[in-house]
C-alpha cells in the first residue's frame, strides 16, 4: 500500500497561502481547508493546483487527514477544531508553518554545503541565522528593535513570523538574519525549530481559550529553545519566576551547552522575584534616572537618552541588546538603535497632548499583565479599559492602584472591570469610546494622563486593536485641538 504523500493545509489565509505556495513549490500534494471559503480564496487554491475544501464537516475532513501523511494548522485555528483531534486519531503528524520554515533552512545549508541530496534545493545566497523571539508581552517591539540593531551593525536582518513575511518564505531570504516573533501557537508544534538565539521575554495569563492550564501554555513556550544545542544562545528575562524556572526544568529546561544570558529591568539587575543576578540591567546608583548596562558593567547608554524610558521601554531596550549582540550585532550598533527607536503604534503611544495632560494609545493591550505594565510608566492615571475578555481574570486589574485613579470602563467587559476596581476607585461606564473620552476628559486633575490601555480584546466593538486605537486617536485629538495652549504632560 502506497504511504500518503499529500499534506493538508487548515486556515487559507496570509500563512495558509504562503505555506501551500512553498509546499506545491517543491512538488508535494496539497489538500486545503478553509472553513471560510472565499470565491478569491478558491481561486486562489485553484491556482496553486491544491485541492480546495471548503467548510469541510468532520467526515470530509477525516477522509481528508486520512490520506495526508502531514497536518499544517495556521495559526489562527483554534485548539477546538476537530482537526487536531483526527490527526491524533490517525496517527498523522502535525507541524505548524515554523517548523516548515526550518525544514527549508536545513535544505537551503545542506545545499549550501555540498550535500547531494539536496542540492536540488536550488536556493542560493546567504543562508541566515534565526532569532526567536516569544513572550506574552512585548514580542513585536522587541523584535522590531533587535532587527533594527542588527541593521544599525550593518547586517542584512529581516523581520519574519507574526510580523513580516510568513516565516516559510523569509526562510527563502538572502539574509543574514531572521528575526522572528513566534507565538506559542506555533510553537507548539515545533520538533526541530532551532533558532541560533532565542529570547522569552515574559510569561502572564493569557491564550487559555487555547491552551487548557498556565503549565500547557508555559511548555508551549518554552519549546522555543528545545531544539537549542552547543553555540547556541537563551535569552531570559530574570524579572520573571516563571521564565527562570522554566529555563530550569527537568522536562523543558534550557538543554545542556546553550549559553544563558539574562535581563533585568529592576535596579541593580537582580531579577526581582527570582534573585537571579542579570546580564543585562538598569542601574540607578550613579544617575537617578538610570543607566542601562551589559556584562562587566559596560555602560550601553543612560535611559534618558532613550525617546521614552517607561519601565516596558527599559525591559524591552535590555532584551533586545541582549538578543541582539548574541546575533552577531556591535554595542555601538544597539546604542544607535536604542536612541533612535521610537516605538511603535498602539503600544503606549502619545497621540494627543492638552492642558498639560497626555493622552496615551495603548489598544495592543488585550491581557491584564499588559495593563499594570503600561500603567507603571506614570504618576497618576485615568485609565480606559475593557472590551471582549479572552476568559482571563480580570480582578488583577485592581493592582493598578496607584496609579490608576479614576477608570472608565468600555465593552462587554466593562462589568467586570468595574468589580474589579470596586472600593477602590471611582468608575464610569461608557457605551462607545467617544463617551469614553469624554468621560475620561471630564474627571482630569493637573499631573494626569489618560490611558486606553484595555486589557481585553477589541472584537466586541472592532475588527482590531488598531481600529480601536485609532478612533480613540482621533477623538483624543479633537480633544486636543479644542483646549487652550499650557504646559504638556510627559511620562516618566
């Protein structure tokens, strides 16, 4: 009996398409199903001469699995989709779109290396170096950043995985290094994923419409460095007990031989929590403001030469120079990036200033941790959240005072947002965000800043953060424009 040759591709979107386009590339049969079966995207398949299924229900799709010798699920799908549970049954492997991304990287240095087998694999130049970068918190800004010092170092580096191009066609690059942001979806159906340096920035509640406990999650994660070896790097946050213990597991543990550097954003680079003493960290005790420092205490630059130096900007700007010198980029490269990098849009971003009062987009924020860690950066805050919860415990919010001082609470999840503040402060609900902003713009005092920082998913009100984040903008600015001129407020 012939083994099965075809693989079946599950979502048909951005990476569906890019993951179906390289397999039927090198010659592999390609089964589609999309379960939003698009005219354009059947057309699309057709196109790529791959089988199109659309809604398939789950006895098509057990035929399907059935003669397929490989899953590949996108991202997106969710861990409810019966597809998972047929490939189990059938005893048909699953890999996400990374571990693609890997298999023709191997081909591409085997190629480049001389070895028969592959040398059909006829993809030529440079073959590049992978950066992984996971977290729950800060993954695209730290990506962006370390691709930016690895620029300013004067290496070809490209951004791949959630931002960029698909991590299977950057694996086709003439680079010298990817720098990627993987999720822990796609992670988790990683085997031989082995990225030179790897970063996990953090850990906190969140995806557990997905993964079923915190411990599946963390695991999930912390695949990112299981296929790491000799020559490789790990870089940890040493500010989470999580990341650290993790990184000590008998089971998912940093394996032998790769090389640990650490962070710490607390002063004096002791992780807080953890007591493990960081590579990389703020020190305090010869400037107030702060001084970010490497190994040996080389001084990288002080944080007031940063464009912004909340506490998310001090932790993110050590990961990304840790991460970025073990790819190969030069202090003075991170030190030019560092003070030029400006951020990015949603993530705490000033969009308005007025009578002395800054107003703040933080829409990327959809858990909690995200919220306490934007709030830290200031001194007293008017805070604007809710939205669509995505099942996380929203009474943690309730840590956020002070600074927090009056919220405003917005969405379906505007109920459980005032629980969580009650007692404590006051809070106003508001139907949509221009009554959010005007509600937030009526209860100001000298010194405050207004915050959109939701901690919950835009999905109830919006098709994205950024669609949130830019209507609260413009109406932010409107704001703005209407107040007298006076003294401008500013974070930290």
């Amino acid at each position: 009996m012939t083994a099965p040759q075809a693989v079946l591709v599950v979502g048909f979107r951005v990476t569906g398409h890019a993951v179906a386009q390289f397999l039927r590339g090198r010659g592999d049969e390609v089964i589609i199903a999309e379960d939003d079966p698009t005219a354009e995207r059947r057309q699309q398949a057709d196109a790529l001469g791959a089988r199109f299924l659309g809604q398939p229900d789950e006895a098509t799709l057990r035929q399907a699995v059935e003669v397929c010798r490989l899953v590949v699920p996108s991202p997106g799908i969710p861990v409810s989709h019966p597809v998972y549970r047929l490939a189990e049954s059938a005893g048909v492997p699953v890999h996400s779109e990374l571990e693609l991304g890997w298999e023709r990287l191997a081909a591409r240095a085997s190629a480049a290396a001389g070895a028969p087998a592959e040398a059909a694999a006829g993809e030529g130049g440079r073959v590049p170096i992978v950066v992984a970068v996971t977290g729950t918190n800060g993954k695209t800004t730290v990506t962006s950043l370390v691709a930016a010092m690895l620029v300013a170092s004067g290496r070809v580096a490209v951004t791949a995985g959630n931002i960029g191009p698909p991590f299977i066609d950057a694996a086709g690059l003439d680079a010298d290094v990817l720098v990627t942001e993987v999720s822990s979806f796609q992670l988790q159906y990683t085997e031989r994923f082995r990225p030179a340096v790897s970063c996990w920035l953090n850990l906190a509640e969140d995806h557990l419409d997905w993964h079923p406990t915190m411990a599946h999650y963390a695991a999930a994660k912390a695949k990112v460095w299981a296929a790491q070896g000799p020559g490789d790097v790990a870089v940890l946050n040493a500010d989470d007990p999580t990341v650290m213990e993790s990184a000590r597991h008998r089971a998912h543990g940093v394996p032998d031989g790769v090389r640990q550097v650490t962070f710490a954003g607390s002063d004096k680079g002791t992780g807080s929590g953890t007591g493990v003493s960081a590579d990389f960290y703020l020190d305090c005790s010869a400037d107030r403001r702060g001084v970010l420092r490497g190994p040996d205490g080389v001084q990288l630059v002080a944080t007031g030469e940063l464009p912004r130096s909340l506490p998310i900007d001090v932790a993110n700007a050590l990961a990304a120079t840790a991460t970025a010198l073990a790819a190969g980029a030069s202090v003075e490269g991170c030190r030019s990036a560092l003070r030029s990098f400006q951020g990015l849009p949603h993530r705490v971003e000033l969009v308005a200033q007025a009578a002395g009062v800054g107003w703040y987009d933080d829409s990327k924020s959809t858990t909690p941790a995200s919220v306490l860690a934007a709030v830290a950066g200031f001194d007293s805050v008017v805070l604007i959240a809710g939205g669509r919860n995505k099942g996380l415990d929203l009474s943690v919010l309730a840590k956020a005072v002070p600074p927090v001082r009056r919220v405003v609470a917005i969405g379906e999840a505007a109920g459980e947002v005032e629980a969580a503040f009650a007692g404590q402060v006051l809070v106003t609900r508001a139907h949509t965000m221009a009554e959010a902003v005007a509600a937030a713009q009526s209860e100001l005092q000298p010194g405050d800043v207004v915050l959109l920082s939701p901690g919950c998913a835009s999905f109830d009100w919006y098709r994205s953060y950024a669609e949130r984040g830019d209507e609260f903008a413009r109406l932010a600015a409107q704001v703005a424009e209407a107040q007298p001129p006076g003294a401008e407020g500013s974070p930290q």
